[in-house]
C-alpha cells in the first residue's frame, strides 16, 4: 500500500517539484561560500544541493522510465551520506552551544528527510558495483576536498573539532558504501539467482 503511493507518477512527479526546490535553494544556501571557493573546487563544494541535485535526475528519469545506474548510485551514497552528515553536525552544535536557531532545526528535518527518501526509493535503483565503485570515488574524493584542501562546510561553534569531524565523515562514507552494497547491489543478485 505505501509503496504503491510512493511509486506513484504523481507521487514520483511532487517529489521530484520539491527536490528540484530544495536543490536551487540549497545551492542559494552555499551562495556565501562558493562565492569564495577557487573555481576547481566548485563541483565539490555545495554537497547537499549536489546530493539532491543527483536524486532530482534520478526522479526526471524515472518519470521518463529510464534507468541511470551511476546517477542512482550517487544519489542514494550522498543523500544518505549528507543527510546523516548534516543531522550530526547540527546535533553537535546543540551540544557545544546549548541552544539551536531555527535554521538547524530546518536542517535536521530537511536533511534527514533526505537520508529517508534514499532507502524508501531503493527497490527502484538499478545500480550495480561498478556504479557504486564509482560513486565511492566521489564520495572520498570529495574528503580530500574538504579536509585536506579546507572546503568543508563552516560551522563556527565546531571549529577545534575538525579533525574528528574528518574522521567520522570519512567512516560515515564507508558505511553509506556498505549500506548501499548491502541494500541494493546484494540485493539485485539475490533477486536475479531466485
């Protein structure tokens, strides 16, 4: 019953209007930063938009009842992935600073619905382990970006605990690959052997 009302055209077609939203305003979001991000490391930048930029596609080409294996597999890595991240970090500034504006509320939210449309829509993604190899590069390139080269998002109330922020993403990423291998890629096989 819930599946056949998630997997609806219509259902397919209001979440992809409000992933499409979420995506330009995300990107408005970040507008600050990018503003003083050196070109080469534009793409790597603004990670939630980017993540719901790649589930956006997904949707459009479900609607068109297409398949982008590669695409699938980027949106389900960093919408979980950027979501989980996102929650985290807000939480952690509610414990160093005691108190949360509005604005970290919405991001918990918004952030963890993103995580959550991840696995409802996993029976849909076609995604193999090449697809998912590929994804992974993104995902750890991106560490690289953010914690060697400093690209990361700025919370001010975080900044003496960076280096366990790099941790945690870095083994954040492993287990969104892990979760992935386990929900979807093992899956297929186990539906293409019965």
């Amino acid at each position: 019953m819930i599946q056949r009302i998630l997997f609806h055209p219509y259902a397919i077609a209001l979440l992809f209007i409000v992933n499409l939203a979420g995506t330009i305003y995300g990107y408005y979001w970040y507008g600050y930063q990018l503003k003083q991000t050196p070109l080469i490391f534009l793409p790597f930048v603004p990670d939630s938009p980017t993540a719901s930029l790649f589930f956006t596609l997904f949707l459009f080409c479900l609607l068109l009842r297409k398949t982008v294996p590669t695409i699938e597999a980027l949106a389900f890595t960093t919408l979980i992935k950027y979501g989980v991240w996102a929650v985290v970090m807000n939480v952690l500034t509610l414990i160093v600073e005691g108190e949360l504006n509005w604005q970290g509320y919405m991001l918990i939210a918004s952030h963890g619905a993103m995580a959550l449309q991840a696995v409802l829509y996993r029976s849909l993604y076609s995604f193999r382990l090449k697809h998912l190899t590929i994804a992974g590069i993104w995902l750890l390139h991106n560490e690289i970006i953010d914690y060697v080269y400093g690209m990361m998002p700025v919370y001010r109330s975080l900044a003496d605990y960076q280096e366990h922020i790099g941790y945690f993403t870095f083994w954040l990423s492993i287990a969104v690959l892990l979760l992935a291998y386990q929900m979807v890629v093992k899956n297929q096989k186990q539906s293409q052997l019965n």
